[in-house]
C-alpha cells in the first residue's frame, strides 16, 4: 500500500479537495502519512490566487525534492490551483515535479500515479470540465466541529483582479438532493455545523433550486444545528436569500460581503457589477432585515490606476459600514486574467503597503469597537477546542466570531451559554452561564 502525503494551500475549497482526493486514493488502497519522510508520493494542493501564495509552493516543492535523495521513487504531484500556470514550466522541466492534476482531474489520479509508475514518465491533467462536482465521491471529513460542503464550483463572473475562472473554470451546481444527503451522513457522524461552500456561492443553481432554496432544504436535516456559507458575491442576494438567512433558524446571522473597493471607476475597473451605493444599500437591508447580523468583507489595496482619492472612498466605507471583521489584500497581479492583460500594475510597492497598514489599523479600531458593544451579552457557543491558555476553551458564536471561557469540564461539539465580560479586537471573553 502506498503512502501519500499531501499538504494544503489556500482557501477552505483546497481543504475540502484535499479531502476528496484522499477518498479516491482511499477507494485505491492508498494509505496517507502526516510526515513527508514516510511518503512514497507527495502531493502539493496549491493555490495561486496571490503572488506570495504562490511562491510559498515554489520553495516548499524546492525543500521537498532533498527527500529524493533518500528515495529515488518517490513521487512528487502539483494540485490545485497552481496546475494551470505550471504546465509551461512543467514542459520545460523548470519545476521537477512528475504530476501536476487541475482540480476537475481528480479521479483520474490513480490511473495517473500508476501510468507514471509504468512508464517513468511525468503526466499532466489540467483539463477544466464544465460538469465535474464530484458528486459521487464523499470526501474523507477530518474529525472536527463543521463539516465544509462544497456545492458548486468554478466562477463565471470574472473579476478583473481573479485568477479563479481561469484555474478552476464555469460555474456549476450540485444535485441538492446529493447535497442533503452528504449533510445527513456528516450529521450521523456527529457534526453540529456545516459550511456551504463554492467560489461563488450565491450564485448555487440547480434547476430551479436556488440558494436560498438551497439552505432551507439542508436545514431540514436533523441535529444539524448552525448553517454558515461562503464565498457569497454582492450580486447574488435577491430579497430572498436576505429572508432565509434572517428567519431561518438554524442560518448563521453572519455574511461575509467582499467589498474589494469602495471607489466606483475602481469597482468598474475590477468588473464588480455594483456601484459603491449599491453596496451600502445592501448592508442597509441586510442589517434592516438581520438586526444582529455580523458583517465581514475582503478589501483589495492598490489595485490598477488606484489614486489616493479612490483609496479614501474604500476608507470611507469601511468607517461607514463598520464591518466587523476583514481581510486586507495588497493587489497582486495574475497572469493571464483581465487585469494583468489591459491594466499595468502601476501603484508602487510602498503605497500600496501604506494603504493597507492604514486600513488593517482602522478596521482593528472598529473590530474593537463592535466587540465592546457585546460587553454583557450572552452568546451561544458551539465548542472548538482548547484556547491558548490551558484551562480555557475556545468556540464560536453564531455571528462567527471567537468566544473564550474557562474549561470547566465542558467538551468539543457542546453548546455552551457565554456570558461575555472582556473582550479584544479579535475575541470575546466570557464565563459560563446557564
Ligand atoms: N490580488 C489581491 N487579492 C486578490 N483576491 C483575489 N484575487 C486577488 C489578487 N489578484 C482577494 C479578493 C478575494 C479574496 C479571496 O482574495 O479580495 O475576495
Ligand atoms: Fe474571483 Fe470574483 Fe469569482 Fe470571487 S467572484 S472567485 S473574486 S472572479
């Protein structure tokens, strides 16, 4: 039995193919190892939806190859994201590597692992498919809290700045009646939470299901008691997925809306589809509908012409929405994507990292701030595990956001009631309280 050692990059997407992909090795009578050292093949599952993403890969493959050293037959694949930009080099034979698989290759990969057995020689599969959803494959779910689903794949909106339709191709949805059953196998199995996952996640369509359509069917399931999702475009929340996620029960009051920029020629530029007002009349009905709703975005800094009059209106409204949390990107250019092909990457370095210290510490001020007006309140936590300090344990509300306590023979997967009474920029800090 072979051992496979795979290690993962990038967003939760990766995670979740990782896990498919040790289900169809699993099928194959492979088995897996945490340690590189012990692997007969491994598997890099990359991401190269930013520069430094991308280059972390590069060295890690560069450190990985010593192993060859020791063990002339062992294997080295590239996944992922990265597939698609490596093939060039791959020819080339700049990278090393004997196997590189795009993310709609993956049941292919036994027949390619024992086609390079064979023959000796490197084997590439990047072929995007406009129907792969690996519907029929259960993926291998790590024992955890929330159990991520993923229930459509690929992009078709083409931001300007995104690498994403080019590495992982056309939008499409799964059968929700696979999608329930994969829940109901996770909720025998003990998981509380699920995640629904996709590039785009609001834009779920299958016949005439919707998403919103979607969350309702899987709430059905019992003893499955949270629902969060993501990543969902600004584009895709008709009335009523805003209804679904504010009266059903079980749907986390939690969205993360990525902003990207507050600036209209910059939104227009990126290909967002929305105007900065439109955004904030969203987050108007949003909160309107969803009073306690937890809001959380990503920015991108720097992006293509981006002055620094454009830059305050993304400052703007982030002093204007307050979201409660998010991720703060420098642009980082991609080949082959709208951008890169009609825009230079002309903001400078230094301006760029400028911006983003400045936005980071803002947002720290008003994360901070959110978090004080909890002061009081009373939470209830699902358990994840052990905090930092020993005696205290770690969990998270339903607006997602990080809830410490102490231990108190409280275990992984209960819901606890948390009374909070300090709290940090990042984390609410409480005692128990029935
Ligand atoms: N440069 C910087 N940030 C990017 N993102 C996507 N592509 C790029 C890029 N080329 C960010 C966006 C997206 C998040 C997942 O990553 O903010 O929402
Ligand atoms: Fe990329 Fe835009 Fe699609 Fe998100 S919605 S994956 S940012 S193209």
């Amino acid at each position: 039995m072979n051992k496979v050692y795979i290690e993962t990059y990038g967003c939760q997407m990766n995670v979740y193919d990782t896990e498919i992909v040790k289900s169809i090795l699993q099928k194959n009578n492979y088995s897996f190892t945490d340690k590189p050292e012990d692997a007969e093949i491994i598997f890099l599952n990359t991401c190269s939806v930013r520069e430094n993403a991308h280059q972390k890969v590069h060295q890690r493959i560069n450190v990985l190859k010593q192993l060859r050293r020791q063990k002339k037959d062992l294997l080295m694949g590239v996944l992922g994201c990265m597939a698609q930009n490596l093939r060039q080099e791959l020819l080339e034979d700049k990278v090393g590597v004997d196997i590189i698989a795009g993310p709609d290759s993956y049941k292919k990969l036994p027949q390619i692992i024992s086609n390079v057995y064979n023959t000796g020689e490197k084997e590439f599969e990047l072929t995007l498919s406009e129907f792969e959803t690996y519907s029929d494959v259960f993926p291998t779910h790590e024992a955890s809290v929330n159990a991520w689903i993923a229930v459509m794949r690929g992009c078709d909106n083409f931001c300007t700045f995104c690498v994403v339709p080019y590495t992982r191709g056309r939008e499409r949805s799964r059968d929700p009646q696979n999608i329930v059953e994969e829940v109901k196998q996770l909720a025998d199995s003990g998981f509380k939470q699920i995640t629904l996952l996709g590039q785009n996640v609001n834009s779920y369509q299958f016949k005439k299901y919707d998403f919103a359509d979607l969350i309702e069917k899987v709430s059905e399931v019992n003893s499955i008691e949270r629902i969060r999702f993501t990543s969902p475009h600004p584009k895709d929340f008709p009335a009523k997925l805003i209804d679904v996620v504010a009266n059903n029960e079980k749907a986390c009051k939690h969205i993360h809306l990525p902003l990207q920029a507050g600036n209209d020629r910059i939104l227009e530029m990126m290909n967002r589809t929305y105007t900065q007002k439109e955004f904030l009349d969203l987050v108007d009905v949003m909160r309107d509908k969803i009073p306690k709703l937890v809001l959380t975005t990503d920015i991108i800094v720097g992006f293509p012409t981006e002055t620094d009059e454009d830059y305050k209106d993304t400052l703007k409204v982030i002093e204007n929405v307050e979201f409660d949390s998010a991720f703060m990107f420098k642009y980082s250019e991609r080949k082959n994507t709208i951008a890169q092909r009609k825009f230079k990457d002309d903001v400078p370095e230094d301006v760029k990292t400028f911006r983003m210290v400045q936005l980071v510490e803002k947002q720290r001020n008003i994360g901070y701030k959110k978090n004080q007006q909890h002061l009081g309140e009373t939470f209830s936590v699902l358990i994840e595990g052990q905090a930092k300090k020993p005696t205290q344990m770690m969990g998270r509300n339903d607006g997602n956001k990080i809830v410490v306590f102490p231990e108190n023979g409280k275990k992984v997967s209960e819901f606890v009631n948390v009374k909070i009474n300090e709290v940090t920029p990042n984390t609410l800090i409480g005692d128990l309280v029935k």
